[in-house]
C-alpha cells in the first residue's frame, strides 16, 4: 500500500473520530433533558465515558501488537459508531451510564489504535507527519459543531440525528479499511506476548503526556471561566477564549511536522512547552479580555504540537510492543485530560483561579525541561 494513500486514510479515521465524538458533544445538552439529570449528576455520568475509554485503551493496545492496528482500528471504529445513537434513546441516568461506557470503551480503542496507524504510516514516510493527524481529528469536531448545530436550528430529532452518523461512521470505517497499512513483521527476539515490560522512557513519556494534555483539559474547561469570572467577560465574550485557543490548535497541528522536521521533535517540544507555559501565564496575569483571549490562543500555540510527538516516540520505543507502549502512554495522557479540570477546581477552594494554572504552567516547564530525554532518538530499551 502506497505510504500516500494509507496517510489519506488515516487522515480520515482521526477526521471520523473527532467527527463522531463532536456529534455526541454538541447533543450533551439535549441528552441531559432527555434523561432528566442535573448538572452534578452529568459531571459524575460522564466519569463513565472516561473510565471506559480508559479501559479499552488497555484492551487496544496488546489487540494492536497481536493483529496490528488496521483491523483494530476498522473493527473498533465500526463499534464505536454503532453505539453513538445509544445516549441518545437513554431516557434515565442509569440507561445513560451504560451508554456512555459503550461509547467511551470503544472511543479509547480507536484512540489508540488510530495513533499505533499513525506511528506505522509515519515510519514508512520517513518524517514527522503525527501533528497533521491530529489536526485532523480537531477538524472533524469542528465539523460536527457545524452539522450538529445546523441539525438542532432545523429540529431535527437527536434520535435520528446520531443514528444518521453512525451509518456515515460504518461506511466510512470500513471504505477505510483497505487503505489502511497491514501489520508490519514481528522483530526477532521479541518480548514474549503478555509480557511486555515498562520502561523507565515510556513511564517519562506518559508522565510528560499526562502533564501537558492536563494543561489542554484546563484550556477546555476553565478558559471561558477565566474570562467570566476573573475578568468579568461576558459569556459571549469569554466563548472566544476557547475559540482561540481551539483554531491555535488546529493551525499548528497542520504545520508543526514541517518544523519538527526541522528541528527534530527534543527541541520542538523545549521550545513550544514553554511557549505553552508563558502564553498560560499572560492569561493569569492579563489585565483584560482581549489579552486574555491573546494568551489563551498563545497556549495553543505552544502545546498543538508537543503530545503527538510522545505518541510518535512511544509507538517506536520497541516496534513489538508498539501498541501496548502506546496504549500506557495514552492512557497516561487521558487521565490528565480527565483529571486537569477537577484538580483546578479543587484548587480553587483555597486560592484563586489564575494561582491555580501555576499547576498546569508547570507541567508546560517540565515537559520542556524533560523532552530531550524523553525523545532521545529511539532505541530498544532493557528494563
């Protein structure tokens, strides 16, 4: 298969994931009158999605090692889209929190498996391409912001409007199958199945995932609360905040392989890390909302491009293993973008909102202090 051709064909399977994941997000506000939960009830209910998704990305990735990610990433992007309308006939919070377990359980599979894809597509280009991938994904949530919204302005029943995108998700998962690149050879002189070893660089690269996609979760959820309530925006006004800093995303991704090229992925990560670290710390000191939505946007700026650069490096830590390793380092870097929010706001009941992006700020310094040993040209390591 034409290294080209699979490098389409993956853009599509992250352009699919964010388009599937976009569609259930814009309908979270119709879901929850459905089902009559309150909002405390839909913090803990989404817990479910997350703690599925982490589970599936364990699954995935000795699933990966064993067939390789084409058939994984195709199977579970399949199931994933057959169980999108499911949230959508839960007429309770507990019909919910099964459906979101689907959704999340198979949605970490396909995280993982569409990562160890982009890994093998990457080694057979010869360069860095990982970023655009992600690019990609934020381009299929904007999409689904576009198609979603436009089906609630028309009153398009939330039923029909997810059973639709999961028969779009099942064609297009599998018209992406045969474009997709096969299992590449097992290595000699592999690590026994089952047996798959932590080593101390990807225990690094997880650390550094996990710090620097917590710095994303706090972007997502507190950015419009900054503006709101430290600086007195309107909510209007404080939208932008995240706009910014989502296009900043999006913009970035589509070119940081070129300079990652360039440069190579240590002094990328050093640099833009900290580019990340100073752009949070002007929207903590901003005086108003129009520098804060510049700093927000800054933010973007520095981390776009930095965690699929440690998905790269631990998908090639040892070519075995590539999905097991792949999986630890994901998982690790879901969890801080699950649990980023929530230590923010248990921060915050005793200091200041703008005191307490000093956490993720300082997961944007280390990591940039860090990346030079963590993407030191790769090797085979003995634990």
């Amino acid at each position: 298969m034409p290294p080209t051709t699979a490098r389409l064909a993956t853009f599509g399977v992250f352009a699919l994931n964010g388009f599937l994941l976009g569609m259930w997000i814009v309908n979270i506000p119709t879901i929850k009158d459905r089902t009559g939960v309150d909002q405390a009830e839909l913090g803990l209910i989404l817990l479910a999605l997350g703690a599925a998704a982490w589970v599936g990305m364990q699954l995935a990735g000795p699933a990966i090692d064993r067939l390789g990610s084409r058939p994984v990433v195709t199977v579970a992007a399949v199931a994933l889209a057959l169980s999108l309308p499911l949230p959508a006939f839960a007429t309770s919070g507990l019909q919910l929190v099964l459906a979101l377990g689907v959704v999340g359980f198979f949605n970490g599979m396909v995280d993982v498996a569409q990562n160890a894809q982009a890994v093998v597509v990457e080694r057979a280009y010869g360069r860095p391409i990982m970023s655009a991938f992600h690019a990609l994904f934020s381009l299929g949530g904007l999409t689904a912001s576009l198609v979603g919204g436009g089906l609630i302005a028309l009153d398009v029943d939330v039923r029909a409007t997810l059973s639709g995108a999961a028969v779009l998700g099942v064609v297009a998962a599998l018209a992406l199958f045969g474009s997709l690149i096969a299992a590449p050879a097992v290595v000699e002189d592999a690590a026994p199945r089952g047996r798959v070893p932590w080593t101390s660089r990807v225990l690094l690269l997880g650390l550094l995932a996990f710090a620097l996609l917590l710095g994303e979760g706090v972007a997502y959820d507190w950015s419009t609360i900054h503006l709101r309530d430290s600086l007195g925006s309107t909510e209007t006004v404080a939208a932008f905040a995240y706009g910014a800093f989502s296009i900043t995303m999006t913009v970035v991704r589509l070119v940081a392989d070129r300079v990652v090229a360039v440069w190579g992925p240590a002094r990328y990560v050093s640099l833009a890390a900290l580019v990340g670290a100073l752009g949070l710390l002007g929207a903590a000191l901003a005086p108003n909302a129009a520098v804060a939505i510049a700093a927000w946007a800054v933010f973007g700026i520095g981390l776009a491009g930095c965690v699929p650069q440690f998905f790269s490096a631990a998908g090639n830590v040892d070519p075995n293993a590539s999905g097991t390793y792949l999986a630890r380092v994901t998982s690790m870097g879901y969890v801080g973008l699950l649990a980023g929010p929530s230590l923010i706001g248990l921060l915050t009941h005793w200091i200041p909102l703008t005191a307490a992006f000093a956490l993720p700020i300082a997961g944007c310094l280390a990591a940039g202090l860090l990346a030079p040993r963590a993407l030191a040209p790769a090797q085979q390591e003995v634990p």
